[in-house]
C-alpha cells in the first residue's frame, strides 16, 4: 500500500510538470519532502559592531532598517513643476465604482498569493459570490463619497528574502516583499484600470514601454538597433548609456507626483483616493509568524500595489522630459515612425523613366 501511494505521488507530480501547473506541482513535493523550515542568520548592527541573534532585536533592526528606507524626504523643484501643461479635469474620473468595475477588479486578483494584514486571501474574495461581492462593493462606494480610507486597506507586512548575494548579515542583502490587503488591491485595481485608459495612455511618451499592454523589451531592442544602424549610416557618433536605478519606487516625492498628476487633469476625488492609499500608510516586519510594531511609510510609490509601477512611470517620464526640454532639435538622431505601416510615400519611389 505505502509503494502504491508513492507511485501515485510520482504520477500526480509529472502531470503537475508535464501541464505545467507548477501550483500543485510544488505541493506534492511538500508532500514528500516536507514544510521547509526558515532559519534566521544573525543580522549585523546599524552601527556595524554587533551580530544580533535574538528574534526581538533581528525585529527592532528591521524595523530600524525600513523605517529608514521609506521615510527619507523627497522634493521636486517647483519650477519643474510648474513647466508642466495644465490640462482639462476629466470629470469622468470622479464618478464612484460602479459594481461592474468592483467584480472585474476581484476577478483580477491572482490566486495563490499571501494575505495582507487583514488575513484575507485572493480566494474568499474571489469564491464569496455576489453578497460578498455587493458588500465590498457598498465599503468602496462609502470610501469614495467620504474620501477616507480603513487603516488596514493602506497598511503592509513587511517580510524579507535574501537575494543571495553577499553576506546574510547585512540588511541591506535582503528584499522587502510588501504584503497587502486584497480588498485595498481590489480599489487599487479600479484606479488603475481609469488611469491607465485615460492620464497614463495620454501623457508617456512613445519611449516608454515599461508596465504597458502591447508593449515590452523587444520594442527598445528594436529602437537601439535603428538608433544604432542610422548613426553608421550617417557617420555619427552614439553613446549609449544604462542606468540601474536602485530601489526606484522608493525615490519618488509623493507631493510631486500629486502636483503632476493634478496637472494633467486628475479631479479631486480621484486624486483623493490615490493619496488615501499612501497616506499615513504604516508596516509591520513579520519573522517567522512574529509581527513588529508599526512604523510609518512616507515616501515613495505603495510597494506591492499595482498602482505603483504606472505612477512611477508617469513621474519618471515628466520628469525627464522637463529635464530633456530645452536640447537642441538637431541633437541626436530623428527617427521617423507611423503607425499606420506607410512609412515612405510609394509614388516617390517608383521609376520615373516608366513608359506608359
């Protein structure tokens, strides 16, 4: 009997492979290997002369840790901002969720993924059915009218994952994984699906095809080589630069990015509940089921929202392009485009010693 449970085990785990359903993959080899056991390595000082070893103070130096991560201050240049257009409101924006949007939102929602702070997982929501359904529904409706927020919609567990490079002693090797709560994801959801079909489509520029549908890798990989091949065409010189921007969600100035996103047209209650979701935000450390007193998370774009990535790119793209503003037209390489697939006018082609 113990052989025929093995060899039902082996079997269920190649089809699991073989289909590619790498959930219940990973759950058979839990089953056979058993809970893996996390082993805490001592954490070096903030002042770098001690190992800390004991779970209250490997807490106390993480919360030390991102409480200085996410609380520095961060400015933009009034002036900067200034330059940027004041565009329209687009009052459509400001228009409550509407049932349709609340269910699409939930649907959204990935499966298999960590509760936030309240301990709800992507699954209740998803299986609740239509009370339930209804019922967030009314919670988002009464959060827009009033324009506040529950405090645990906005609040996150921290929990951290080594990076497997350099020493485990040092915080700065390990990564910040942001739990949040799946019902503040659910209205995240909803203000991205508004922002992303009206701000963020009308204001990236072409270059931009970070965190967009239809868009990806391949297309800069496309731009480089025809930047690349019209420069040896026309004998110029191109200098290539790659910058690595270090914890960059973390970098933005949330009054900056208010400011632009006023500017280009975003009405008060839909700015209102963007803001909601950041601010007074606080996190919690979680290690090992142990959970940390609260610090405050002031700066930067809601790491683990969906949100954050189309901020980020609506600030960064403002910002450079303010910076990039005054070059010179004849700087660089003009690369012509259209989308419609008529790049060149086929008449002036055609051989104009054709005889009729």
């Amino acid at each position: 009997m113990q052989n025929n449970w093995w060899e039902d085990l082996a079997r269920i785990t190649q089809q699991c492979a073989d289909i590619g359903d790498y959930t219940r993959f990973y759950e058979t080899l839990k089953t056979v290997y058993g809970p893996t056991h996390q082993i805490q390595s001592p954490l070096r000082s903030s002042d770098r002369q001690q190992l800390l070893s004991e779970k209250p103070d490997i807490l106390t130096l993480w919360v030390e840790h991102f409480n200085t991560l996410f609380s520095t201050d961060r400015s933009v240049q009034d002036a900067a901002l200034h330059r940027i257009p004041l565009l329209p409101l687009i009052e459509e924006l400001d228009d409550p969720p509407t049932l349709e949007e609340t269910i699409t939102a939930i649907g959204q929602l990935k499966s298999h993924k960590a509760a936030g702070i309240d301990g709800i997982p992507p699954e209740i929501w998803k299986k609740g059915g239509v009370v339930l359904h209804g019922k967030l529904h009314e919670l988002l409706v009464c959060c827009w009218e009033q324009g506040n927020l529950p405090q645990y919609l906005r609040d996150a567990v921290v929990i951290t994952l080594y990076k497997n490079k350099g020493g485990k002693s040092d915080c700065s090797n390990y990564r910040g994984i942001t739990l949040l709560s799946m019902a503040g994801k659910v209205l995240a959801r909803i203000l991205l699906s508004r922002l992303v079909s009206t701000i963020a489509e009308e204001n990236l520029p072409e270059s931009q095809c970070g965190f967009r549908s239809n868009r990806g890798t391949t297309d800069m990989v496309f731009v480089l080589r025809q930047l690349q091949e019209k420069c040896r065409e026309q004998n110029k010189g191109l200098y290539i630069t790659f910058v690595d921007l270090t914890k960059v969600f973390d970098t933005v100035s949330r009054t900056g990015l208010w400011r632009i996103l006023e500017r280009l047209g975003c009405p008060p209650k839909f700015l209102q509940m963007v803001i909601k979701l950041h601010q007074n935000q606080q996190g919690h450390v979680r290690l090992n089921g142990d959970v940390s007193e609260p610090f405050p998370i002031s700066n930067g774009v809601k790491q683990g929202c969906v949100l954050a990535p189309n901020l980020f790119s609506i600030f960064f793209s403002k910002m450079i392009e303010q910076a990039t503003k005054d070059l010179a037209a004849e700087d660089g390489v003009y690369v012509r485009y259209r989308l419609d697939g008529s790049l060149f006018n086929l008449r002036r082609l055609q051989d104009h010693t054709k005889t009729q």
